[in-house]
C-alpha cells in the first residue's frame, strides 16, 4: 500500500483585535478558537501582532507625535510575555479545540518593560507551548516599538502531520527565510499579515494573493494565510486627516486571508474585508506531488554551489562572570566602650560596623 499522508481542516483566522487591549483581545482568540475548533479545524492560523494589536498608526501619525508616543506606552503596557496567565488562557482553548494554535502577538521581552518583538506563538493541541518566532527585521512603524528576532526562532515545530512553521508579513517574501523552513521540512506554513498596508504601497489582498501562493510553490507547502481587519475602533483611533478616515472607510484592498493546497492551488478565499474564518481540508499527499518536481531544498538544489547558513545559537547581550554575587558576611567589630584587659590587642577601627563591598565584574 505505501505510505499515505492525512488530509485535515485547517483555519485562517481574519479578524480585527480588540486594539489595544491585551485581555479582552485574549478572550476573543480564546472564543475563536473554540469556533474554528467546534467545525473541524486542527491547525488555526491569526493575523499579525493580533494581541494587543498592530502599530498601525505609524502610517498616519508622526513618531514623536504625542498620539504615537501614547499608542506606544499603550502598546508595550498590553503586550504579552510567555509564559503568561493570557498564554495559558489560550493554551487552554486550543486543548479544548484539540487544535495547533499560531497566533501573532507583541512579545514583551520576559522581565523587560519596553523590549518587545513581533512574534507568533506556537500552541500545540494539547495546550502546551511548544514555542515562538521572532519577525527578523520590523517593517516600516514596526522599528519604532519590536527589536528584531534571532536565528534562534527561526525554526519549525513537529507535529503527527510533519513539521509546522511560520513567517510574518514581508517574511513571505523573503527567499532565505522561506528556503529555511523548506528545509526543515515544513509542510504547513502559516502566514500572519496586519490588517492593511499604507496607501502608498501594494495593496493588501494583492500581496497575500501573490505571495501565498508564491509560498506554496516555493516551499513545497500548505498556505494559511491570515490577514487582520478594520473595524470600527481603528477607524476612529487611527485617522489623523480626512484622507485617512476616507481610506480606512473605504477598505479598499484590505482582507485577503485564503488557503493555499501544497500544489499551489486558491481552496478558500481570498476573504474580502470584514471578519470571518476561513476552512479548507488539505490534502498532504498533495506535496509529495510538489516535491517530486521542485524540492528546492532536495534534489532541486545544489549544495555543491549553493549553500544556506543559519546562525541559530541563542545571543546574550550580558554574561556574569567570576564568582556568585553573595551577601558579604560583615566583620564583627568590639564596640569603643570596650574596656582592654591586659595583654589584649586593642580592636582595629573605630569601633564602628565595616562591611567589605565585592567587585563586581560584567564583561559585554
């Protein structure tokens, strides 16, 4: 008989964040979760950044502006740090969901209170955290809030249906960054995306369209691509012009979430504007149909010319050297009133209380 692969319901999520608002924007994946899960999805894909939201107001604010500041301090004050009581309130939903969760999110560095990366959370079915990916380089207002990730998250996770990855908005055209989960084997990719552009670039739906199944053909992969949307929350936080309130009332080019078959074929979507939940049942035997032609990261290839290197070592910014910081014992002194006896050394000092201070040595 030979080996046969799954087919199985996966989910793109396109929704709007409760901007902002890290809790209730947790409850609302939370309930998503458990919708895509009741029909049938195993794997269930969320837009960039969707808790507490993305910092789209870059495209209409100035950075120094003190609406932009504000956003920002909102911004890093709602953003989520894993471990967290809001992880384990979505791990716990996948579990109900029996579903893998990829879901975007501000990270906050853990113990940090301004350090913060765009990261998508991996959740598996059975609500363990099984890890996250770090966006490598922020686009455009994302430089002013996220620091880039390492080679450390550039990584795909093991599933019973093969390896799963991720990448976020401009990562899903980057070349090195595809080909890395190509070969790591990755056989479904989520793409997470932000609920518009600005209006001077590409249309959103145009992107998601061409570089879902770019993807697809590229990696060898299944697509979830999911794309945030506008309500009306943003449409009233977000303008600083009329023009701006125009283009986010139009919506015009925005949506576009759809899933992508490993033989580079559209099974759902692209989803106009608005929220909704897209399914799709894949069929994983479709790759080894991909694979036969164009393995990029197989027989496609040719290592003795081209060759990828990842530098997946973990990076420290400060290393404690020497020996544990402990709390110095004091000297025990005799106090002044002490009266000498014969033949007694006098005590050293003042008779005050001397505590020795360690040197503390820190090298970068």
């Amino acid at each position: 008989m030979g080996d046969v692969y799954p087919t199985l319901r996966v989910a793109a999520v396109q929704a709007a964040s409760v901007f902002l608002d890290r809790e209730a924007s947790i409850e609302k994946a939370c309930r998503l979760i458990r919708e895509a899960g009741a029909q049938g999805a195993r794997v269930i894909g969320f837009p960039e950044s969707f808790i507490p939201g993305h910092p789209l107001w870059y495209h209409f604010h100035p950075a120094t502006s003190s609406t932009s500041v504000r956003l920002a301090v909102q911004l890093a004050c709602n953003s989520v740090e894993v471990p967290s009581s809001g992880v384990a309130a979505l791990c716990a939903a996948a579990r109900a969901a029996d579903a893998y969760v990829v879901i975007g999110l501000c990270e906050r560095k853990r113990g940090s209170l301004g350090t913060m990366y765009n990261s998508q959370l991996f959740i598996d079915r059975h609500g363990r955290v099984l890890g996250t990916h770090r966006k490598l380089v922020p686009t455009f207002g994302e430089r002013m809030v996220h620091t880039g990730g390492q080679g450390d998250s550039m990584r795909t996770f093991d599933t019973e249906f093969g390896p799963i990855g991720g990448l976020i908005c401009g990562e899903n055209a980057n070349p090195l960054a595809i080909f890395t989960l190509a070969s790591m084997g990755a056989r479904i990719i989520v793409a997470s995306w932000p609920p518009h552009f600005s209006r001077v670039t590409h249309r959103m739906c145009d992107i998601v369209d061409a570089m879902g199944r770019f993807l697809s053909y590229s990696a060898g992969c299944v697509v979830i691509a999911a794309v945030g949307a506008i309500d009306d929350e943003l449409r009233r936080v977000l303008p600083s012009t009329e023009e701006d309130r125009a283009f986010l009332e139009a919506n015009t080019g925005a949506g576009g979430s759809m899933i992508v078959s490993g033989k580079t074929r559209v099974l759902a979507g692209p989803q106009p504007p608005g929220e909704a939940i897209l399914y799709a049942d894949v069929d994983l035997n479709d790759l080894v149909f991909a694979k036969l032609g164009h393995d990029f990261a197989g027989h496609y290839n040719r290592p003795d010319i081209f060759t990828l290197s990842l530098n997946a070592a973990t990076p420290a910014l400060f290393e404690r050297h020497g020996a544990p910081l402990e709390s110095p014992k004091p000297k025990v002194q005799t106090p002044a009133s002490h009266v000498e006896a014969p033949g007694e050394p006098a005590p050293e000092g003042d008779g005050t209380l001397q505590v020795s201070k360690p040197e503390l040595q820190v090298e970068a």
